[in-house]
C-alpha cells in the first residue's frame, strides 16, 4: 500500500490525521510520513487500514510465501479458461 493510498482512504471516510492515527495505532507524524511517501507503510499497518479505514484490499502487498513454481503457475493460467492461455491446460 502506498502513502497516497493511505491518504485517499482517510479522506473518503473525512477522518484528520490524527483520527485516522489513533484508528491506526501510530502517531500522527508518522502517519503524515507515510501519506507523503517519507516512510514506508509497514505490511501490518496495511491491513489495519483495510479494516480501519475501509481501504481497498487490493492495495494489500502480497505475501512472499504465494509464490508458485512455473510448472504450478502454467497451470493455473490453463485453467482460468481464456483462449490465450488454452495451450497450458496440462
């Protein structure tokens, strides 16, 4: 999740720095940090906006650990079921 999608989620709820901070657990500078893109948002506090602040829970970063070989993610594509992927159906 970037900074400024952080921002946006705060704003649609019409929530100050520092509500949305106390909803957050950080301090309010560090959210204004991150909102400017100074700091990093850390992966835990994330997924505390998405519950939070109702961001988007596309804005998520993917866990490391969802990583697939090329031989499971060619299946994967083959079975989706489009046209251009149909030649990696096992």
């Amino acid at each position: 999740m970037t900074g400024l999608a952080l921002r946006r989620a705060r704003s649609n709820l019409g929530l100050s720095r520092v509500e949305a901070a106390a909803r957050l657990g950080v301090s309010q500078p560090l959210l204004s940090l991150m909102e400017k893109g100074e700091r990093a948002v850390a992966p835990a506090l994330a997924k505390k906006a998405v519950t939070k602040l109702l961001a988007t829970p596309e804005l998520l970063p993917v866990a490391p650990d969802t990583r697939h070989n090329d031989e499971q993610l060619a299946a994967d594509l083959g079975a989706l079921g489009y046209p251009g992927y149909a030649y990696l159906r096992g």
